[in-house]
C-alpha cells in the first residue's frame, strides 16, 4: 500500500510542476443566458423540490473576488468564515465545514477543511457556474451533505468546430497585487479539448483606516486541462488540476513575533504560512440507452497535501491525503410522468503523517452509500420527489508517534457508523408566475477525523485540542420552503428554514491547560436552526432594476446557548442601470448597500460585533474589435472605506479588522 501510495504522489508531482493559475473564469457575455440544473438532475430548476440557484461567474469580475467564496457570498443566506483573504469557506444558513459538502467535477472535495483556520482552497479559476444548493441532500452524497452543497462546474466546451483563446488580468488595488490567467480551447468534430494556466499573488491588505494587516499576503499557481469527446451514446469529459497555494497566517500576538518587512513583500519564506499542493484527476461519463436511461459514471482521484511553515522556512506539519472516488447513478424515466433514480457512492481515503508536528493520526477511512429517489408528476403542475439512502462510513487509525501512543489519552480504534437519509419534496407550478417548493429532508454527518482522534497544539490559534472517539453521528431534519412570484415588472420570493440537530458536535473550552495553553474538547448535545431569505426585485423600466434581499437567522444549542459565528441579519438594496453606446456594446452600472445588523446572540465567550454599511460601485462593459472580444470592469468596493469587523472573521478575536477600500480592475480579451 505505501509502493502505491508513493507511485501515485509522484506521478501527480510531476504533472504539478508544469504549471499552474487562478483568476476569475467563465462563460463569456454572450452565453449569460437561462440554465438548468446538471449537478443533481438534468431538468428545469424549478421542478424540483430542492432550493437550488445557480452562480455564473462573471467573465470578468465586478466585485473583490480573492476565492470561489466571494461569488458564493452574492447568494442570500451564504457568508464566508475567513482569516483574511486568501483563507475562506463557504457559510450556508450558519453551517460550515464538513457540514457543506463541496463537489467538484461532481465529485466530492476534501480539502481537510475541518479546522475554522483551514479554506477550502479552490479559486474560480476556470469554472463557468456554482450550483448552489440549501439544505440536506444526503440521498445522493452521503454524508456531510447536511448543512448545502456547492457544486463547482468547469467552463463549458467550445462550440464544434471551433477554438478560442483568451487572456484574463485583474488588478487590486488594497493588496496591489492580482491574477493573470491565459486559456484556449477547441473543438474538432465529436471531440474538444483545453488548457488553461495561470497565477495569482497579493500582498498584506489595509484596513479602513489605512493600517496594514501583516502576513495576510497569499500567492498560487494554477494549471487545468481538460480533454473530452461523444461517440454514439457515450460522451465522456476528464479533467486533470494542479495547483499550488501559500496562505500567510495570522495569529494573537502575530505582531510580537513577526517582524513587518518592506510593505508590499511578497515573501512567505519566512513568515508563518500555509502550503496547499492539489492535484485532481476525474472522469465524468455519460451513457444514453433508448432515450429512457442514462447511466452517469464518476470517477476520480484527489492528493492533497497540506504543509505548516510557523516561521523561518522550516516545515513542521506536512499532512498527505489521497482520496478515490466513484459515483454511479442511473436516471430510468419510467413514463412520460414518472423517474426514478438509483445512485451509489464509494470513497477511499488515506491520511499521513510525514512533518514532525502531528495534531491527527494516520488513518484510513472508508464510505458507501446507496440510494433510491422516485419522481412523479401530475397534471404537468405538481412534481412529487421521494427518496431513501443508506450508507456506513468507516474511520480506522494507525499509531502515530506523540498523537497517540501508549502517553496519550485517545488510542487507535476502528470505528464503524452506519447512517440513513431520506428527501420528501413537492413542487406547485401553475404557471409561469408562480413556483412553490417544500421539501423534509434528513442530512447526517458522521464525526471527522480531528473529532474523533486530535490530540496536540494547534499554533496558529494557540490552543489544545482533544477528540473523542465516542461521538455519535451528527443528524440533522430540516424543513425548506420557497415560493416565488413573477410579473412582467416585479418579482417576489420568500425562503424560510427549520433545522433540528441530534448530536451536535462542538468545540467547547475546558479548565484544563497543556504547558499554559487552553485545552478544548468536543462535545454533543441537540441544537436548532430557523430562519430565512426574502427578497423584490422591481425593474423600472427597460434599462433600471432595483433589487432588494434580506437574509437572517437564529442558531442555539439545546442548552440555551447561541451557536459561534451565527452570520448577521443583512439587508443589500441594489440598483442597475444599462446604458446603450451600441446595441451589442451596454455600459452596465451597479450601486449596491450591503447593511449588516449588530450581532449580540453569541456563543459563550464569542465577540460580538457592531453594525456597518458598506457601499460598492461598479462599471462594466465590452468591446468589439473585429474578431476580438474585449470585456472590462471596475470596481469599488468599500467605497466609503468602512472600518469595520464582519462577526465571521476570526480576525475579530485578534483585535484586527476587515479590509478598506479596494478598486477591482479587471479586463479579459477572447481572441477568434
């Protein structure tokens, strides 16, 4: 197993050091047009029961957009956690971590995200679209699809017979640094392909009143290929990533060990950071038999290694994680009226130690899951999902020196958990006006790796932690509504919520310490969620739309306590304006006033935060020269330089606040 362990990383090395990218990608003006849903089912978006919206990513971008979570965060209801820039994780209605499952390439993305100062490490960089989904989905993902999911789709393939190349810059004027990325693609009869590559690299951001936020900088390099074709009712797409990312980290007291270098230094050779090196191989299969089957065929192969420089260049945590994964699911349309799906998920995964400094054993882990999901629909109006999964997860760990050898608390175990899933939904269309959508749904998520068997410091945040290889299977029911309303000038929607955990799992503060530091355990007990989304959207006239979206919630543990980083209530009026130089050519203005409400329901000894305004300005047009197309964009963002602290950045514990000012220049050129 270690042979093919080694084989393996090598073989995904060598692929990794021919180059790599990050920038805002995507499908350019002329595609922005009405999607359906590809992630869960290849209908409609409104047929299902599922709260789902799609993201485009625009091709270029007229927001501050550092990672995939700056275009998730447009959606109501979704947040970041952050520690700084370059560090995030997408936020659905208060859950985070292994309780949002991401996917990539329809795949499953493990990133050993488990730990609040750990992102999910994944740029938009050469993406066309985010499918974001609220609310449990654990039929047909297992576990960890409890909290949403965020499927993350590659960029569309060329049109047949054709090539395009382009070339993207964005410049940031905060961190007086950006992204470059250069792509192209063609396509060849039944058969396509493409390459893209680039880099990003941003130096410590300021603050609203102009104060430098040392190691914030981050920096990575980025490659992607793509090559796919249809043969008869076989249509096949495989991707290869790499990538390679430097995350400089802050921590309390970052200033009393850190000595501030040149102001717009680069360099993270020195300074504590974390080093993320992916590499991604899938293959995503289709196959159609006599019109009434499709057999989708998921396979794929993820390394990740993730590595802790805490000062002066030397590695000191190095942890390897190399995942297999196969998804088959099988779409048989019974009757014009009538579907049903049958879906199986296997995942292997294996994690290694190989730094001096181990906070989790080595270990193996292990999933299947299995499902069923019927669909039935009456009257061409009513759509009725039913759905049932079983699946069992299987953690099993090794002794690992200082983690848990014979001094420790926690030994090695093989720990079984079994689990169930089910999905009852109903979707109402009457009309074109009208949509209506309620679904009960059950997500489970069984306790991680660094639950169940951590035991050692965590630097960065200056704490001990300790697991507990007893803990239950976290279960959540949840209660989704949706319903929308649409005229010719005015749109309304309205999106309430109702989780109910068993088992929560959390991480709660003792009156232990280890050699003066703080020992945290984790714990269980119930816990509940409630709230919603709502939003009108009003277009004036032809070229004036005003938007407005409130977003709010309440979390608690069953013993009366507020949840940590419950997000703040949030009001964001907007208003558009397109002004026509040509008819193909439009000035596209956008005024925006995102108002974040002072949040004061905290978790035992969290900080609150007061409330802010921030207001962001953008322009955005694109220009046609001969057999060129040429998109542009500014943006100012924190217009007013608001000096302020978003309740989801850690940095608030430190004392630091979030970023000022910054105009986001951005210009992307389609060649052919």
């Amino acid at each position: 197993m270690k042979f093919y362990k080694y084989l393996f990383t090598s073989f995904l090395l060598v692929f990794s050091s021919l180059g790599y990218s990050q920038i805002v990608d995507s499908i350019t003006t002329k595609e922005l047009k009405e999607i359906t849903v590809t992630g869960y089912k290849d209908e409609d978006e409104k047929v299902s029961p599922i709260n789902i919206t799609s993201v485009l990513i625009d091709s270029v971008t007229t927001s501050t957009n550092f990672t995939v979570c700056d275009q998730l965060k447009k959606v109501e209801g979704v947040s970041i956690l952050s520690t700084g820039n370059g560090i995030a994780k997408p936020v659905i209605r208060g859950l985070y971590g292994n309780r949002v499952l991401v996917l990539l390439n329809g795949l499953r993305f493990d990133n050993q995200q488990w730990q609040d100062e750990h992102g999910i490490g994944i740029t938009s960089f050469g993406l066309s679209k985010i499918e974001l989904i609220k609310g449990p989905l654990g039929i047909l993902y297992g576990a960890e699809a409890m909290g949403g999911v965020v499927n993350l789709i590659e960029e569309q393939k060329p049109a047949a017979n054709s090539s395009e190349t382009d070339y993207g810059l964005t410049f940031n004027t905060n961190t007086m640094g950006g992204q470059f990325q250069i792509g192209h693609k063609a396509a060849y009869k039944n058969k396509w392909w493409r390459i893209r590559a680039g880099f990003d690299n941003n130096a410590d951001y300021s603050d609203g009143k102009n104060n430098r936020v040392l190691n914030t900088r981050f920096k990575g390099y980025y490659l992607k290929t793509t090559w796919g074709f249809d043969k008869n009712k076989w249509s096949s797409t495989n991707n290869f990533s790499s990538s390679f990312n430097q995350f400089g980290f802050v921590f309390n007291d970052i200033y009393n060990f850190v000595y501030p270098d040149k102001r717009w230094s680069r360099s993270l050779s020195e300074n504590p950071c974390h080093l993320v090196l992916l590499n991604i191989f899938s293959s995503e299969n289709k196959f159609s038999f006599n019109g009434h089957s499709k057999l989708f065929v998921n396979a794929g192969l993820q390394s990740n290694q993730r590595m802790e420089n805490e000062g002066g260049g030397a590695i000191s945590l190095n942890m390897l994680l190399l995942t297999a994964q196969a998804l088959l699911k099988l779409e048989h349309q019974i009757n014009e009226h009538q579907k049903i799906i049958v879906a199986n998920l296997n995942s292997l995964e294996d994690n290694t130690n190989f730094g001096a400094r181990k906070i989790v054993p080595d270990a193996s882990m292990h999933e299947n899951n299995l499902s069923v999901n019927y669909e039935i629909e009456f009257n061409d109006k009513w759509i009725f999902e039913n759905g049932i999964g079983y699946g069992l997860k299987s953690i099993k760990t090794f002794f690992t020196a200082s983690v848990n050898g014979p001094e420790k608390e926690i030994p090695v175990f093989n720990k079984q958990s079994p689990y169930y899933n089910f999905l009852s939904g109903i979707s109402f269309f009457p009309n074109d006006n009208f949509n209506f959508k309620l679904n009960f749904a059950s997500g489970v998520r069984v306790a991680n790796l660094a639950e169940l068997s951590s035991d050692g410091l965590h630097e960065g945040i200056f704490t001990y932690e300790i697991g507990n290889p007893n803990l239950k299977n976290e279960q959540l029911y949840s209660l989704n509504l949706v319903t929308k309303w649409k005229s010719k000038f005015v749109e309304l929607w309205i999106s309430p919520f109702y989780n109910h955990f068993s088992n929560f799992i959390y991480l709660a503060k003792t009156n232990e310490e280890w050699y003066g530091f703080p020992v945290y355990r984790y714990r269980q007990q119930g816990a509940e969620q409630f709230g919603g989304e709502a939003g009108i959207n009003l277009e004036i006239c032809k070229n004036l739309q005003f938007k407005t979206s409130y977003s709010g919630m309440n979390s608690k543990t069953a013993d009366g306590n507020y949840i940590s980083y419950t997000p703040s209530q949030k009001i964001e009026p907007s208003i558009s304006c397109t002004l026509n130089r040509k008819k193909e050519e439009p000035y596209i203005f956008r005024l925006s006033v995102e108002h974040y409400f002072k949040q004061n329901h905290l978790a035992p000894l969290e900080l609150g935060t007061p409330a802010y305004d921030l207001v962001n300005l953008s322009v955005s047009t694109n220009l046609k020269l001969k057999s060129k197309l040429l998109l542009l964009s500014i943006s100012d963002n924190n217009l007013l330089n608001t000096y302020y602290y978003d309740h989801l950045s850690r940095f608030k514990n430190y004392g630091i606040y979030n970023m000022g000012r910054n105009i986001c220049i951005s210009a992307r050129i389609y060649l052919n």
